[in-house]
C-alpha cells in the first residue's frame, strides 16, 4: 500500500482533484441540512432524546436498507451519471420541501432525512467504486486518505459554520444553502471522465437480473474471507460510533458553547476535525506490515477509551480536545479499510461491496443510535453512563478484531495461505 504525496495527487491527477472540490461543496451543505433536521426533531418533540435519536437511526436505517441495490447500480451503470443524479435528486427535494414549507411536524422532519439518504445512497457506492478507476494503485491510499480528511473537514466547517447560520438566519436559509452546493457539486462532476464500469457483458436489467447479481455480490463477498472481514470493520466502531453521535447531540445542548445549534455545531466540528486529522497523520502506519494486521482493531478500540474519558469529565474546552482524538482513531479505520477493500475487490464487484460495507456500517449504527435514544427517554440509565456503555462496547469489538482476525489479517500481509475467520 505504497503512496504518493497529498499536494502530488491533487496537483496531477486532475479528475480526482475535480471530483475532491465537488465532494467537499455537497459535504459542507450536508451538514447544515443534518444540524436543521436534529434541531427541528427536538423542537417538534419537546427535545425528546428518541425523538432526536429517531432522526440518526431514520438516516441510517434508510441507507442499510437502500445500499445493497445503489451498490449493485454501481456495477451496473456509469458511476459519474450515478454520481450527477444523485446531488442533483438531493437539491430537487430540498427545493420541494423549502418552496411547499413542508418541514411543519416530526413526520416531515423524517421524510426529509429519508429522502436525502435515499439521493445519497447513490452517490457513496457510486463514489467508491470510481475512485481507483481515476487512481493508480500507488495514489489510492492517499485519495483516501485524503478524502476522508475533506470530508472530516466538510464536516468540521459545514456543523460549525450550518450551526451559526440555523442560530443566525434560521433553518430555511440554510437548506437553501445546502441545496445550492448540491447544485454546484453535480456541475462540477459533470467534467469528470466516464470511469467504468465495463458494461460490455451486462444482461439487460430485469427483477430476476438485480436480484441475481444483489445475490451474486453476496456469494463473492462471503467466499472471499479477507474481503469479508473488512466489510464489518466499520460497523465494528459503529456498534458504539451511532450512540456515540447521537449523544453529542445531547452533550451540546448541556455543554453551554451557546446557541443549542451553535453548541451542537462546535461539537460536530471537533469530531469532524478529529475524524479528518487521523488517517492522514498516521498514513505511515498504514503503509507498515507489521502494524497492519492490528491497526484496526486498535483504532476501534482507542475511539472507545476516549469516550471512556468523556464519560467521567466535565463539558469544558478540554471535551473537544478528547472528541477530536476518539474520531481521528475512528477516521483511521474508516481509511484503512476502505483502501484495503478497493484493493482486494475485483472492479466488477466493488459496487456491490461497497454497498455491503455501508449497509453493515449503517445498520449497527441506526441500532446503537436507537437503542441509546431508548435507553435515555426511560431513563434506565443516565447520559454518562450511556456514553460510557456506548464505548466499552467499542473496546470489545477492537479487541475481538485483534484476538480473531488479526492472524488472519496478518496471514495476508506476509503472503501467507488465506485460511477462513
């Protein structure tokens, strides 16, 4: 997993750099879409936690759902239109809700959630499978790597600067906003180059075609044990990760940064900061074959004993300082086995299993997020306790990843016989 320089990459590879500026507009206005939608969840709900729990899981439970078939699309048809449709299907029902104001009760507030993760699941499939047709392999740990910086960025800058703006201006200017940047981002993916995937062979689409090669991606990712490993390692963090972010929600409106929507913002903002810092300042890492087997459980694991930390702690300055490092581990694992399985999967198949990666992320993290929302609104446990539950289940899922699927991982980096987990 050798690489090559972040200002090397954005210099020389021009769609990349291209598809990088679009990905960070359309990430910054996500975010102030996802500040507006936890805010009206509280207002509709007298600041109900499941209420406001209900908008994460809503989202995320939409993606799991959808991910499988947006995945199999991304075998299937061109990743760029995938790509153009989806920001373009986002602001046109941002512009819908906006102009008809439908955003008037909790049920609204869900359907809008819904529909912009239904435009997303598109796009994030889309997107990871045509990454390395535009990368060389010694480019792709760093694409990532800086992506995912970008998008730590996006969101670092689109919570704090969305959250300001709810505060300032109210929520309808800044759905307008984020609608905007959809608009932009579909333009300037529109002078991408095509990208795959080979469509030379493909059957014409029927019910019995998709729900064949749905399947076929299955069988492929369960048949290839180290492709099948990194297909859970997000939802590893995320069985903790979903609460977790729920709960900053809470924690923001408790922590006294001002304005509830500024708080929440600010607190985004250290996660986003955080999730961006961490792959790309232990890139080194990941390029060691020593470390690598491990890397991943000990990045799931290190998010846990930080949010350990902020179970006991008081909501000062020093709480942003101990969000940043939990998410900069959880943005590390998120790079590293992203690359890893862009690596391993053939092209034909990287649509479908990147579509199983985000339903195994999306799924545990609606249930942690719901289940956390639960557990508050009849108070079988107090916010720091959920907040300290929510990491020690990380920390045994780290450590269930070095104990049983390191030797194996470690198998691979040595070119040694692949044996199953």
């Amino acid at each position: 997993m050798s690489s090559v320089g972040y200002i090397q990459i954005l210099r020389n590879n021009h769609p990349f750099r291209r598809l990088f500026v679009a990905q960070e507009l359309s990430y910054i206005g996500d975010w102030f879409t996802v500040i507006a939608l936890f805010i009206l969840a509280g207002e509709a709900s007298d600041n109900s936690p499941l209420a406001i729990a209900g908008v994460l899981a809503t989202r995320s439970f939409s993606l799991a759902a959808l991910t499988p078939f947006t995945g199999m699309l991304a075998d299937r048809y061109s990743r760029k239109g995938l790509m153009i449709t989806s920001d373009l299907a986002a602001c046109f029902v941002l512009g819908i809700v906006l102009q008809f104001d439908l955003l008037n009760n909790l049920s609204s507030v869900y359907f809008l959630a819904i529909a912009m993760v239904a435009a997303k699941s598109i796009f994030d499939p889309a997107q990871y499978a045509y990454l390395p047709n535009i990368c060389t392999d010694e480019e792709l740990l760093t694409a990532n790597a800086l992506g995912s910086g970008g998008w730590s960025i996006a969101l670092g800058i689109g919570a704090s600067i969305g959250g300001l703006t709810i505060a300032t201006y109210g929520i309808t200017t800044a759905l307008w906003i984020d609608a905007l940047t959809f608009l932009v981002s579909a333009i300037c993916i529109m002078t991408l180059p095509p990208g795959g995937p080979d469509i030379s062979e493909r059957e014409n689409t029927t019910p019995r075609v998709v729900t064949k090669e749905i399947t076929d991606g299955w069988k492929y990712i369960l048949r290839n044990p180290e492709i099948r490993r990194l297909v859970i390692a997000k939802a590893l963090w995320s069985s903790g990760g979903g609460a977790q972010i729920f709960l900053l929600i809470l924690i923001g409106m408790e922590a006294g940064f001002g304005d509830i929507a500024a708080g929440i913002g600010i607190l985004f903002m250290a996660r986003g900061f955080g999730s961006g810092f961490g792959p790309m300042a232990g890139r080194k890492l990941m390029t060691n074959k020593t470390l690598q087997p491990y890397l991943i459980g000990l990045a799931v694991g290190t998010s846990g004993i930080f949010y350990i930390i902020i179970s006991f702690m008081d909501w000062s300055n020093l709480l942003l300082l101990m969000i940043f490092i939990s998410h900069a581990a959880s943005g590390f694992n998120w790079v590293q086995s992203t690359t890893l399985t862009q690596e391993r999967a053939g092209d034909e198949w990287r649509g479908r299993v990147a579509g199983a990666d985000f339903l195994a992320l999306t799924f545990m993290m609606g249930t942690s997020a719901i289940t956390a929302g639960y557990i508050l609104e009849n108070e079988f446990l107090q916010l720091r306790e959920v907040i300290a539950l929510s990491a020690i289940i990380q920390i045994i899922m780290g450590i269930g990843w070095i104990l049983f699927a390191s030797p194996r991982e470690k198998e691979i980096f040595n070119q040694e016989p692949i044996t199953s987990l």
